[in-house]
C-alpha cells in the first residue's frame, strides 16, 4: 500500500487567502494567543457566521507597509 503524500503546512498555506486560528499563528510564527490578537489588531479578522478566519492578503499588506516605512 502506496503512502499518501502530505503536503508541507507552508506550500498549503501559501494557497489559502483565509486561514484558521490554528494556520494564522502558524503563518506569523507566534503562538495561539499572541497570533490571533495581532491578526484583531491589523483588521485581518472576517467573521463568517460563527466562524471567525483572517485573511493573509491583510496580513502581507501589513508587513509589505512596515518594509517600506524602513
């Protein structure tokens, strides 16, 4: 029987506009707490019905604008 292939969190998540808190702290390396706040703090939280996911184009804007200010 032949291993399915798993793919690597980062290939994944460089597909997906709307993460999960589990893959929002993943993408901003920080743990589940700190991530989810700082996400709240730059605007990139989207509520869907009770569900609540963070949008990486906000997140990438974020450090994209903090590169310039440099």
């Amino acid at each position: 029987m032949m291993k399915e292939r798993i793919p690597r969190m980062e290939s994944v998540l460089s597909e997906k506009r709307l993460l999960d808190s589990v893959e929002v702290c993943t993408y901003l390396s920080l743990g589940r707490c700190k991530g989810i706040d700082f996400a709240k703090q730059i605007g990139a939280e989207r509520k869907i019905g009770r569900r609540v996911l963070y949008d990486r184009h906000v997140i990438d804007k974020y450090f994209d604008d903090q590169i310039e200010r440099c």
